[in-house]
C-alpha cells in the first residue's frame, strides 16, 4: 500500500495545487538528544516533500501514545535509555506492519546483525551523510531493506572471534528468544510472531538445542534470558 502511494506522488508530478503537495508517507522519529530530533525532524520535511515527519519524540512510551501513531516508518535511536530492548521495539513495530530504520552513534556488527535479525529494514550510523536517512526511510516504505556501502563492507569483513560460541540463529528463532526471554509467556511470544503456540514453542526449544551444541547449556527461562544478555541482545550503548 506504501509503495502504491509512493507511485501515485510521483505520478502527480504533472498534477496542480495540493495533489502534488500530498506526502506519500508519514515518518515517526524517535530520538532521546533533542537537538539530533529536532534537526532530522526539520531537515527531512524539508529536503524530501514525499516524507511528512507526522511523529517526533523523545520516548518509545510517547511513540506508542502519540496520536499519530501507527504510521508508515520509525526512524528509531538504537538507545533511549528505557530498558526496553531495541530488537523488542523492532519486533513489535513489524507485529503492527510499522517498518523501522535504526539511527545510531555505534557501527558495531553485532548491534547491526541483531537488529536486522529483528526485522529492521535498515540501520544507520549517525556519522553517514543525512542523505542516507531519505533513501534508507524510503526502501522500508516499499517493503525493502537498505544499507550502506560502508556497512555492507564493515559486515563482509567482521568474523567475530568468538563465532564459535555463539549460536547461528535463524531471524526467527532470534525474535522468539527477545520475546520469550523478555519475559512474554508463550501465547504472547506466538502472536507476536503470528503463529502457533506449537510453532513458538519450537523455535524456543531450537534455540535451546542450538546453545547445547556451542556448550551454554539453556534449559530454563532465567537461562535464556542470560545467554540473551551475554550475546548482546538485550544490551544498549
């Protein structure tokens, strides 16, 4: 449906008055330094007339109760210092059809990997040029993913010296561990994830099995959520 709108602006090109004026998307932006939100929040309405900046606050609280919200793409700061795990954000976000692009001071492969594998559409250093913020929120309006070339070369070339003890999770089997070792029961962790309990249940004992095999044994619940902090997912800048 973006997409489609996204199509009928660039089709009004030849359309007078408020037509061609039409934002094609809304963005939310989300970012706890205020002079980083209200930058984006004036450059971007003003360097793209198809974006409409709809959302600009300081907290995923204020985020969620803004009443604007749902909107089309979350420009989302990796840290705001709630405690809430950004890969749950991101998680949830996806759950409600909402695509995220993460902005952060860090260009670290395992907070990119881990965000990705969340369901993010795209991930941004704050150190790229401001033109990377219009092309990353436009592919996640099209349902696409976007990255740097720099990244995409920082990603190439990281082999993450301890490989070996952590378990390759599948983008899926990693949303059901955030979830569940979050402290969501079960049924939640299944629609979150829009399938079965059978089906959450599996991708939890899969996880488990997968940190057996590396020798970090999982078993209970308080064991997750562990071996979920020692690997980063629930850790902030």
């Amino acid at each position: 449906m973006i997409r489609a709108r996204l199509e009928s602006v660039a089709g009004q090109a030849e359309l007078p008055g408020d037509a061609m004026s039409a934002p094609a998307l809304r963005l939310a932006i989300v970012d706890d330094h205020q002079m980083v939100l209200s930058g984006l929040q004036a450059w971007v309405g003003q360097a793209d007339g198809r974006i409409e900046v709809v959302i600009a606050v300081a907290s995923w609280a204020d985020l969620l109760d803004h009443p604007a919200f749902p909107v089309d793409v979350v420009l989302l700061d990796l840290d705001l210092g709630d405690g809430v795990p950004t890969p749950l954000k991101i998680s949830t976000l996806r759950h409600a059809g909402i695509a995220t692009v993460v902005i952060s001071t860090l260009a670290d492969p395992a907070h990119i990997r881990i965000c990705l594998a969340a369901g993010a559409a795209g991930y941004l250093p704050k150190t790229e040029p401001p033109d990377e913020i219009l092309r990353a929120v436009t592919a996640a309006a099209t349902g696409e993913g976007y990255m740097t070339p720099s990244l995409a070369a920082l990603l190439v070339a990281d082999r993450e010296d301890d490989a070996e003890n952590a378990p390759a999770l599948s983008p899926q089997e990693l949303r059901a561990l955030i979830l569940y070792a979050s402290g969501l029961p079960m049924k939640s962790v299944a629609l979150r994830l829009g399938v079965s309990i059978h089906t959450a249940k599996g991708y939890v004992d899969r996880v488990r099995e997968k940190y057996t095999q590396v020798g970090r044994e999982a078993r209970t619940k308080v064991d997750l959520h562990r071996r979920a902090a020692e690997d980063g997912l629930f850790t902030s800048e």
